[in-house]
C-alpha cells in the first residue's frame, strides 16, 4: 500500500478545520451565545444543548447506514460527501443570528436551527471520519493522520481563542461578530471540505459494497473493543466539553481574567503541533491504548488544579486547564487510530468491513458527551444562580462554575481511563489479524 503523501495528510487535516468552524464555534460560544446574546435562560439553553446532542447522536448513526449502503466508483464510499460541507456552515449562521422575537419562539426557532445543523453535519464529518480507514492500514500513517486531523480543528479552536474571545468583553456587540464570523466560516469552510474530498484518496477496499441492516448489527455485536471505546469517548468527550464549555465564564467570572484566552489559544497550537509530531513515537513504542490512558491522566490532574485555584493565583488555574488541553489533544489523535483499528477487528470476527456504522457510533458518542458536558455546565450555573450582565456572579455561581469546568470534568476522564482497561485490542494484535486478513485476500 502506498505511503500518504504529505498533501493527503494536509488535506486531511483541512478537513477537520473546517468541522471545527461548526462543532468548536458552538462548543466555545454557543451557550454564551444564548444567554448573553439571545436572553434564554441557562437551563432553558442547556436542555435545548443536551437533546440536540442526543438527536445529533441519533443522525450520526443513520449517517452511518447510509455511508454503508451507497458508493461511487470514481469518487468511493466517502469523499463524495464532503462536497456538500457548505450546508451544515451555511446553517450555522442561522443558529448564532436568533431574532428578537418573543422568548417562546426565540426559544423555537434555536431548537429548528441547531436540530438542522445537527443533521446536515452528520452526514458531511460521519464520511469523513472513515477516510481514516480507507486511505490506509498502517498504524503509524494512521497516527499522522490522527494527528493532522488534531492540527487542523484545533488550529481553528486557536484562532477563536487568540481573536475571538478577546473581542467578547462588555460593551461589545456580540451578535454583529458572531454574524461576521459564521460568515467567514461558511465560505472558508466550504473550500477546505472540498480539498479533502480532492486530495483524500481511498486505498483500502470496502469488502461489501452495500451492507444491509444485519450485517450491520451482527458486526457491532461482535466488536467489543468498539463498545468499550465507544463508552469511555462517551465519559471522556463528556468532561472535556464540559471544560471547554465553561472556559469563559471560569475566566471571566472566577479569574477576572479573560485576556488569558489568547496564553490559551497560544498554548493549544504549540500543544497540538507538538503532540502531532511526537505522538507516533509513543505510540510505536508502547501502543495507542497506553497513550490515550496516560493523556487522559492529565486532564484529571488539571481539573483538580481548576477547582481549587484561587480567585488571586490565575497561574494555578491556568496550568490546570493546559494539562486539560494536553489530555484532550493526544487523546483525540489516538481517538481516530483506534476507531479504524476496530473495523478490521470487526472484519476479522465476522467478515464484513463495516466502517460507516463503526465511525458513526463513536461520533454518536462523542456527541453525547458534548451534549452531557453543555448540559452539565448550562445545569450548574442555573443551580448555581448565574445572571448575566452583572459586573460580579454570586459566591454560588463561581463555585458552580469551578465545579463545571474542573472537579466534574476531572472525575469524568479519569472514569474513562479506568473503562480503558477492558480495551483489549492492542497494536500488535491489530497487526496480526490485517496479516491475517491480507494473506485471506490474497
């Protein structure tokens, strides 16, 4: 199989920066968004984020089914769906420019916009997450393409921090940036979707052209390591998005310190390409579970340290949400390798590759867990007593804010390390069963 060449894995990672233009703008803003912008109230705004998450895991799964059914012989089973990126960031516009309007429809009209975004979106980043399986087998090449995908949405997620957030403080007009940017998004995005479906080039063959429904069920009953993955992503994606969900108001109301968005989104781009280049050494040496366990460690460390820092030693607060960043960008490169190491686990149990069911499952977790860790923060601080446009939140509020970006969030992905255990799929026997699969093939 021929080795990736540098532009594929570019165009790759362009792919996910434009993902990132839809999923880390909402994940960043969109809560604040809602209460600050719009005037919904926070639980009000977190239960309109929780169930559109769990309807978002629901279209990723039927994404999945329809990636598995269809295929072109030109273009393959899943470039041809990232021409169609422009949608779901044409929809984002509309999700950040809510009217006003009484607060029931203003409340409807948010739910119509994300619910359609939540679909457009699943069927544009579902086929694109199973590029990784089908433009090569080889675990190292697969952790430069994890990492390439880490690259690209967080380079975006850095751009919002260095000149975004920065622009959010009092007295600015929040709705007239968000417009502008969703904008912008919309036509950047659309041209890095397009390259990806270009450049990215499928070399793995599908095995069955159009999977029925059985075939489907009979694999994933089959393929433990996928449901164990699949529950740990679930209580990881769940603590990290919770963290990344509260970072504003953590360092706006709790730190007095929103000019540290920019250390942030510096950080964050020095982390990733850091991690991008080094991960498939360790990976080499001691195998992609090892490294999602030991990445994830951290973030229960940092969210320790994010808890208890004090109002008066931002730095503390800080190092805690840096090792949050190092936990969830070298568990999100070796997230990706391991999703493509279970389809040919699943190839090898039953003999049908099922890859679109595989990826959206994960997805499907994933975007629970943002869902769940929204939901969470949005909870907290109406529990706590959040008001917004006050100058100084209550002594409930900050602590529900502590709680939300760090001790619950921390917990979270320490769970996810211990469901890790049970992974028992490891690098050198994924090594063995493709051996075994190509000498089959053969």
């Amino acid at each position: 199989m021929k080795k990736l060449s540098r532009l594929s894995v570019f165009g790759y990672g362009a792919g996910d920066a434009a993902n990132s233009m839809i999923i880390s703008t909402g994940n960043m803003f969109l809560l604040v968004y809602y209460t600050d912008v719009a005037g919904i109230g926070a639980a009000a705004a977190g239960t309109l984020l929780l169930l559109a998450r769990v309807f978002n895991a629901f279209t990723d799964v039927a994404a999945g089914r329809i990636v598995d059914r269809l295929h072109s012989r030109r273009w393959g089973k899943f470039r041809p769906f990232l021409m169609f990126g422009f949608v779901p960031l044409l929809l984002s516009v509309a999700v950040f420019h809510v009217p006003d309007v009484d607060p029931s429809l203003k409340l409807l009209y948010a739910y119509c916009t994300y619910g359609l975004v939540c679909v457009a979106y699943s069927m544009v980043n579902v086929p694109y997450g199973c590029l990784v399986g089908a433009m090569t087998q080889d675990a190292k090449e697969r952790a430069r393409l994890g990492g390439a995908r880490t690259i690209g949405g967080l380079s975006v997620g850095a751009t919002l921090g260095f000149f975004i957030a920065p622009l959010l403080g009092a007295g600015q007009d929040m709705q007239q940036i968000f417009t502008w940017l969703t904008l912008a998004f919309a036509v950047l995005g659309s041209a890095l979707y397009f390259l990806t479906g270009v450049v990215c080039v499928e070399q793995v063959p599908g095995g069955i052209p159009k999977i029925t429904f059985r075939q489907s069920v009979a694999a994933l009953k089959a393929n433990s390591p996928l449901v164990i993955l699949c529950v740990s992503s679930v209580l990881f994606v769940t603590g990290t998005s919770a963290t990344g969900a509260a970072q504003f108001y953590y360092l706006r109301d709790v730190l007095s310190r929103v000019d540290l968005f920019p250390v942030m989104a510096g950080a964050q781009v020095v982390i990733t390409l850091i991690l991008a280049v080094l991960i498939p050494r360790p990976v080499a040496r001691w195998g992609k579970r090892a490294v999602y366990c030991a990445g994830a460690s951290l973030g229960g460390a940092g969210g320790v340290l994010v808890f208890l820092a004090p109002a008066d030693a931002p730095l503390v607060g800080l190092a805690g949400l840096l090792l949050g960043l190092l936990a969830s960008a070298s568990v999100s490169i070796v997230t990706w390798a391991l999703i493509a190491d279970t389809v040919e686990y699943g190839e090898w149990k039953t003999g049908v590759r099922v890859q679109g069911i595989n990826y959206a499952l994960l997805a499907a977790t994933r975007k629970l867990g943002m869902g769940f860790g929204a939901g969470l923060v949005a909870f907290s601080l109406a529990w706590g007593g959040y008001a917004s446009g006050v100058p100084e939140q209550s002594g409930s509020a900050t602590l529900a804010i502590r709680a939300a970006a760090g001790l619950l969030p921390g917990v979270l992905v320490l769970a996810a390390v211990g469901i890790m255990h049970w992974y028992r799929l490891t690098d050198q026997k994924h090594a063995e069963l493709v051996a075994r699969l190509t000498r089959e093939a053969a």
